[in-house]
C-alpha cells in the first residue's frame, strides 16, 4: 500500500484490506509513520510515540475486528496506556501508568494499533493547544493558527492523514471545537456513555466524556460500539442502543425527523456571519433531505451558564493541584502554568456549598434544554462563534501570565469573582465554548460536522445536539451530511 492510497480510506476501510489480506498491520503502520514524519516536524501534533513496540506488536493483534491493524493515536491525558508516559500537557508532571485504562484496553480489543501520544493543553484547561511543555499544535489549513484544544493534536493528525481517527476527550467542547477548526467529524458521546475506570468515575462533575475525533462518521459510530458501555468505576448505566450504531447507518431509509435550529449564543458573543449562514445552509439541506427546522431561540441565562461552569471547574481544579503536590511533589506543582494556577487558586476560595449552588444550577439548565428540545430529535447550531485564531490570541500576555502567578499565591478568589476579574479573565476562552459547554453541563450527545468553509480560507464546523443516549439520531444525520463535508470524502 502506497501513502497516497493509505490517506483516502478510514479506519473501517482500512481494516477491511487487512482482514482481507490485501495488506499486513504493518504495511499500515509504515505508512502512519511515514505520514508523521513528513508532516509532524510543521504541525507539532504527535509529541511521543512508540513506534517500534507498535511495529512488533501490529501483527499480532486481533485480525477478525473492526479495527483490526488499523494505527491509532491518543491524546495525552486521561486514557491511560501501560508503559507509556503520560504528561497531561504539564511540564512538571511524567507519568507511566502500569496498566490500561478500561478505555485504552476496549481500544486494543478493537484491534487498534496505538503508537503514540498527541498534544494537549496542560490538564484540557483551554481550547487552544499550545501548551508550555511542548509548543503549539498548528492548524493543518494554516501555519501558525490553533487547531483547537484540548484535543488539537489529535485533530490535526486527522485531517493531516497521519491517521484517520484518534482519541479525544470533551469536558467543554474540547472533541467538538477541534473538529471544527481543523475540518473533521468530532463527537461527543451522551455522560457515561464511555467508561473513564478503573480509577476515576466522573471527572468535572461528569461534564467530561471520552471518545474520538475521526474522518468518517462510520469509524466513528463503529469505535463507539467497540468502547461503549460502562465498568467499574462509572456512577450508572444509560441505555445501550438497540443494535450497534455501524448497523444503523446501513439502513437507507431514515425517518424524517425535528430539528430545531438557532445561532443565537449560550454566552454573550458574537457569531460570525459565515457561521451562522452555514448553519441556516446546513437547516436547508436537512429540509430538502426531507426533515423539518423550525427555528427558535433557546434564551439561556448567559451569567448562569458560564459561571456556574467555571465554578465547577475551578473546584476540580484546585482539587488536581492538591492531588499533584500530593503525588508528583511540590517541584511539580510550581511548573504548572500561571493560568492553571490561577483557576485552583479561584476554586480553593469558593466553599462547598458554592459548588453545590453550581451544580444545582446545572440542573435548571439541563431542565431548561429539555423543555427548549421538548418534541424535538435534535438541536442545530454553530460549534464555535468563529474560525480558527492565531496562536497566543486566547493566551495571557507576559505581563498578564505574571500577574495570575502572583494572584495565585492570595486566596481571592470570591473577590474577584465580585469584581468581575474572574470573568474578564475567563470570558475570552467562554466566549469561543458559547455553543459547546451546553453538552457538558447537560451530558446531551453532540457532534461538530465539518460543513463549511470561511471566506478565510478555514473551515467552519456545524453541531448537532441529540436527545440524552440517542447517539444514532447524530450518527443518522451526519451520514446524510457526509457527502459535503470538505476534505472528509472517502
């Protein structure tokens, strides 16, 4: 198999020839490996790899499954892969797991062949990749612009054709706003549709779900069936489907659904206004497809929404800072980022029964959503207000970095929360998560669909919201999309 031919096929297609024997796993890996070294050195997606225990590993993977020799990456944080350092994007943190995460073991099962590690912003805390321990991740459409966070490496290694899916975490947008930025299918799975054990339960009070960003939306409908279902560690159970996703997207008769459309933000911003006309494009297409849009806006809070996410978020992550000085030593815990420090600091000030209030908020917005969708099969709207930035446009200056070190030393949290500082602090990233947090603070399925590109050059995602554990009625609607996603047809 040649590079080029490696690059036009997905997983599913991929894993297909190998099962066929038209191609051997380490035909494939050759390829991955080719394809990172030609692009890598320019991106900065893939920042460890393990190449020569893949290679010895490839053909001795499962040959009768879905995936089977077809080369995988996962990002750096979270899904935990025995032997293999793992940084969560921090320079002061170097980890080797001895064992699988539930989720990296249902991936080798799948026959997935893992061989390295992208990219993340340290501990998924901002939506651009530009980590300090390693440098930024570049867009594949633009040197020097963000392919999106937290999980921009692996988006990029997507839509660059070093593999064509890879793992990805979302705790506020951080599978669907790469997607979108960087041109390729991302779902986010309903809350505890993956398992995130043996060792954590929930992370971010369950806002965030594990899955992938892929090339096609069959990889990804068929990855979910091989990951889905929970273990040990999840808090409960949600219906499984009534047959695997990959079946139902065999089926050519799709019943006409309702969607219900909107552009207006969750969080006070501005929309682009080539986004919102892919949107009401997007609206068209589902109509002459044989749905029906009716459009209406959902009139969130807007300080209830952001705000009660932040605290939530905060609170963890003053808890991970505890945990860090507890386990990495307090050399660690000085090498996080002053944006990071900043936010534990924010969270130490709040009190239980802050997070508690938070929390009790999240659920007046899942009730509030489920009223807005009420009748409804699925929500329209952007995926992110805007293209892709450049790099440091959502990074604090020197000046400002120096000054979230020093005020993460002082317990004001509260304080600045009443002064406004905290949301002029935050607001900048809040505002580009203005259509994404919704999904997490509800555990709602949504997926960014690659349907448009900018006048800029850049592509331009389109989500969907699906009603709880209805992941097929997403799967459904972007396999009758896929045909105008740009760069993703087979």
């Amino acid at each position: 198999m040649n590079l080029q031919e490696y690059m036009q096929l997905d997983g599913i297609g991929l894993a297909s020839l190998v099962q066929a024997k038209d191609v051997s796993p380490t035909e494939l890996l050759t390829c991955a490996l080719q394809r990172l070294e030609q692009v890598n050195p320019s991106l900065n997606a893939v920042i460890h790899t393990f190449a020569e225990k893949a290679m010895s590993a490839a053909n001795q993977l499962p040959s009768s499954q879905p995936f089977s020799g077809v080369p995988f990456l996962l990002k750096d944080l979270q899904c935990a892969l025995a032997g293999e350092p793992m940084s969560m994007g921090s320079r002061g943190i170097r980890w080797t797991p001895e064992t699988d995460s539930t989720l990296a073991s249902r991936y080798r099962s799948s026959g997935l062949n893992i061989f390295g590690k992208t990219n993340t912003p340290e501990y998924g805390l901002i939506i651009t990749t530009e980590p300090k321990a390693f440098g930024p991740t570049h867009n594949p459409h633009r040197q020097g612009y963000s392919a999106g966070g937290s999980s921009g490496g692996s988006a990029a290694a997507v839509v660059s054709g070093i593999v064509p899916m890879a793992h990805g975490g979302d705790g506020g947008g951080s599978i669907r706003f790469p997607a979108a930025w960087c041109g390729a299918f991302g779902l986010k799975p309903s809350r505890n549709r993956t398992p995130m054990g043996p060792k954590i339960g929930e992370d971010w009070a369950g806002a965030v779900v594990e899955h992938a960003i892929t090339r096609s939306v069959r990889d990804s409908a068929a990855l979910l069936d091989a990951t889905l279902g929970e273990d040990v560690a999840s808090p409960f159970s949600i219906p499984k489907p009534a047959k695997p996703y990959v079946e139902m997207l065999k089926d050519s008769t799709i019943k006409p659904m309702k969607i219900i459309a909107s552009a207006q933000p969750h969080i006070r911003t501005q929309v682009d206004p080539e986004v919102s006309q892919a949107v009401i494009d997007t609206a068209t297409k589902l109509e002459n497809l044989g749905h029906t849009v009716e459009w209406r806006d959902p009139e969130f809070n807007h300080d209830d929404l952001w705000s009660s996410f932040f605290i939530v978020v905060a609170a963890h992550v003053a808890a991970v800072q505890k945990e860090i000085k507890q386990t990495f030593g307090r050399k660690a815990a000085r090498l996080l980022e002053p944006q990071t420090k900043n936010l534990a600091m924010i969270g130490r000030s709040f009190s239980a029964g802050d997070l508690v209030m938070a929390l009790n908020q999240w659920q007046n917005i899942r009730a509030h959503t489920h009223g807005y969708m009420l009748g409804y099969d699925a929500y329209l709207c952007p995926t992110v207000p805007t293209t892709a930035v450049k790099h440091r446009a959502l990074l604090k200056s020197p000046a400002e970095e120096w000054l979230l070190e020093m005020s993460s030393h002082f317990n004001m949290g509260k304080l600045s929360f009443r002064l406004g500082l905290a949301e002029q602090f935050a607001m900048p990233v809040l505002e580009k998560m203005a259509f994404t947090i919704l999904g997490n603070i509800t555990g709602l399925p949504a997926a960014s669909l690659p349907l448009a590109k900018h006048s800029n050059g850049l592509p331009i995602g389109v989500q969907m919201y699906g009603q709880f554990a209805e992941e097929e009625t997403l799967f459904q609607l972007a396999k009758q999309l896929e045909p105008d996603f740009i760069g993703c047809k087979l």
